[in-house]
C-alpha cells in the first residue's frame, strides 16, 4: 500500500506532539475544529418546510456543521451534505424530557446540548440561577453516562449585577461542575455588555469548550467582519485553546439569512484563513 505525503506527514505530528512540537501541537488542534452555523438564524416554518435547499447551501457556502434550535430529525441532510451535528441548542426546562433529549441526539449522531438561559427564563434571580446549577448539574451527570455533554450559552444578563452585587455568571462559574458543565461562549453577547471577549476567553480558557461568533455594529446583529466586534482577535484567542472543537457562527433571525451567513463566511475565510 502507498502512503501519501500527507499521512506521513500526519503519523509525525501525532508522535511529536507528545514531545512538545509547538507547530505539530498546533496542527493536531486545529484538525479537532469545525466551523459551525446556528439555525437559528432562520425561522423555525422555513427550515422544516425547506431543508434540503437550506442543509445544501450552508454546506456550498462552507460550513462544517449546524447547530440545531429545536428538535429536528436532520440525520438525512447531514449524511446528504457531509455536515456535523455540532449541538441542540434549548432551554434548561427541556431536560425535564430527558429520554426525548436522548434519543434524538443518539440518532442524528449529535454528543453536545448548548443550554441558554435559567429556568423560568424570565426569572434573573440569583436564587433561580442557583436552581439551575443543581438542575443542570443532576441532568448532566446523567447525560454523561450517554456520551453528551452539556455547554451553558452565556447572553448579556449573565453579566448584570443582581442582590449584593454578585452577577448570575459568578453563581454558574462558582456552582456549576466544571467536570460536568463547561461554558459556550457568546462573544457578541460579551462585547455588548461592555467586556473585552479577549480577556475573558483568556480568563476562563479552562472552562470554555464552544464559542459562538458573533458581530454588532450599533446595537443590531451584522455579518462579521461588518460590526464593532473585533472578530480577528477573538478567533486567534480561541485557536489557542486546544479544548474548544465547535466554533459556531450565529445571526438574528432575517428574510436573508443565506447571504449574510455567505457573507460571514466569506469574511472568515479570507481574513482569518479558518
């Protein structure tokens, strides 16, 4: 049998690495991550009455995988189009259904749930978020079990001081299991509240293992590379941690989510290189 180039190029970098080859470190890290898309950039009646057009032209436009807002059996356009179920994104009251949750990630060949927000979403509690860390912390051990990991996305409310000046992302950082639940970032969301994403990816590197891309100029979501956000900092950031294998772009939902999503990975491609 001959081997190409390449493979002998890939067996000394998988040897090395454990030398400590800062170059071969790097090559092994980056073939672990994807370049994702969130649906949630189209409407929910769009993408089930139109899948195959929408799953076909995410893959022409580049995308490696697609992260889900709600439950879908997209198993079928995935093997169709070569992409990955990086995660279902949903709220923390949905683990109440666990054999559900379950089964539909086992069958699509999906291992990650992204969590957004408390339960009783509209509850910005300190008390409530509490909650949520033990709820989540129970439903993760049990998911664990099954091969699926949880990642807790962060919005701008995270952030803001509740009772005695100690904000919601204090009690998820404090009571969260890290050995259980890590963090999926959202780098616009941070930006918009006022912190630097860079520094904060940096601060908490051990605990962020998925990011969401994001970019605002003026309040209103924008494809990146067209906003105030400084996305090129951001992603050389998270080249550097070697945890981190799902990098996931997400817009508002919009009449033309195809081309702005186009136009963002336009943007990554050229300016980024990724």
């Amino acid at each position: 049998m001959r081997y190409t180039r390449r493979f002998w190029y890939g067996v000394q970098c998988a040897l090395l690495v454990q030398w400590g080859t800062p170059y071969c470190r790097r090559y092994a890290k980056e073939r672990r991550m994807y370049l994702g898309v969130q649906l949630y950039a189209f409407e929910k009646e769009y993408v089930l009455s139109e899948p195959d057009y929408v799953f076909r032209h995410l893959a022409e436009i580049g995308y490696q995988a697609i992260e889900m807002p709600f439950l879908m059996d997209v198993h079928t356009y995935t093997k169709k189009y070569n992409l990955q179920y990086s995660a279902l994104h949903t709220g923390p009251d949905a683990l109440n259904d666990l054999p559900e949750i379950i089964s539909h990630l086992q069958s699509n060949d999906c291992q990650n749930l992204c969590i957004s927000g408390p339960l009783a979403w509209h509850d910005r509690s300190l008390s409530n978020f509490q909650k949520t860390c033990a709820f989540l912390n129970e439903k993760a051990e049990l998911l664990k079990s099954e091969g699926i990991k949880i990642h807790y996305h962060n919005h701008d409310f995270e952030f803001k001081c509740a009772e005695d000046e100690i904000s919601p992302f204090e009690i998820l950082l404090e009571q969260l299991d890290p050995s259980l639940i890590q963090f999926c970032v959202d780098t616009g969301w941070l930006h918009m509240i006022g912190l630097d994403p860079v520094t904060f990816l940096k601060q908490y590197r051990h605990r962020i293992s998925y990011a969401h891309l994001r970019d605002f100029l003026n309040g209103k979501s924008v494809a990146l590379g067209q906003g105030s956000v400084d996305v090129a900092s951001i992603v050389n950031e998270l080249n550097d941690n070697s945890s981190l294998e799902w990098l996931v772009v997400e817009h508002e939902p919009e009449d033309a989510a195809l081309e702005k999503l186009s136009v963002s990975r336009s943007y990554l491609k050229t300016e980024l290189s990724l």
